[in-house]
C-alpha cells in the first residue's frame, strides 16, 4: 500500500509543478499587458515599437543601442541628462528639432516593463511591411486586467484544494495500512 501512496504523492508534485507554471505564464501575460499599457500611456503619442519615426523615433532595438541606466535616466528626464552634457542625448534632441520630450513619471521597474513590450510587441502591433504609407498607429486589442487575476485566484483555488484530496488520500491510505 506506500506503493500507492508514493505514487500519489509523485502525481500531486507533477501537478502542483504544472499549475505553479501556468501560474507563472499568467504572471507573465498580465506583465506583458502592464508594459503595453504603460507604452500606450506614456510612449505611444510619439514613439512606435518599430523603426517608424513619429514625432520622437521609432524605439525597435533601442536596448541594443543604449544602456539600461541610460534609458532610466532618459525616460525620467531626458531635460536632465541633455543639462548634464551627456553626448548621446544632445544629438537626439537636435536631431528631432528639440522638441523636448516631457519627463514620464515612471519607475525603472515600470521601465523595464514597456521595453520587454517594445523588444516583444503583440504580432498585431507589428506592421505587415506590405509598403502602405499608413501612418496610423496600429490598434491593439488589450486583454483586460482581471483575466491573469482570474486565473491566479482560480490556480491558487486548485492548489487548496488539491491539498486537501492529498491530505485525505494519505490519512486513508495510512488508516488502512495501519489495520
């Protein structure tokens, strides 16, 4: 019989492992849509998730060209940096006929955010490159914040209550072994 009970055990591991990853994807989708909808709040008036100029530049592989700290600094307040002398920043603010981008009130966590969704955007967001002149921004559907919620809330549920089953397989299968 602690065949059985072993073999329980292994199983409910398994489970927990896979509901503690779906979990994880959850977590990972709701940090997805956090950066889309700091990007649409604070960046996309201007800036698109490609190459494509808009009033400031297009930021497709911005993380290649410029460092993490640089970008905090720039982000938070590129009127700052610009004071400091910093080269980078004076020529980027020439290039675009200084227009001054505003200072976004943003943490570098909240940083970090929308440039995993600048490096990672939705396909949708991605033009088809069929050579249109279309100037739009692209639209793209957001998943409403209560879905990761929902699906954290019901994994948690499943634990719980898996542990439960658990705890009660176990006191049968000792009680008998026990007799």
């Amino acid at each position: 019989m602690k065949l059985r009970v072993s073999k329980v055990n292994i199983g409910l591991k398994s489970f927990v492992f896979f509901l503690l990853a779906l979990g994880y994807s959850a977590t990972t989708l709701f940090a997805q849509n956090n950066g889309e909808s700091l990007f649409k709040a604070n960046c996309a008036a201007c800036h698109s998730t490609t190459s494509k100029k808009l009033v400031g530049p297009g930021l497709e592989g911005i993380q290649t060209k410029r460092s993490k700290e640089w970008l905090y600094k720039w982000i938070q307040n590129s009127q700052e940096l610009i004071a400091s002398g910093d080269k980078d920043a004076i020529a980027i603010f020439e290039e675009y006929s200084k227009i001054v981008m505003p200072a976004q009130a943003v943490t570098n966590e909240e940083i970090d955010l929308m440039l995993e969704y600048i490096a990672n955007p939705p396909v949708s967001a991605v033009p088809s490159g069929n050579g249109t002149s279309d100037n739009s921004i692209p639209v793209v559907k957001e998943t409403p914040l209560w879905v990761p919620i929902l699906a954290i809330v019901v994994l948690l549920f499943i634990i719980v209550m898996l542990n439960m089953v658990y705890k009660s397989l176990y006191q049968v299968a000792t009680s008998k072994n026990n007799n």
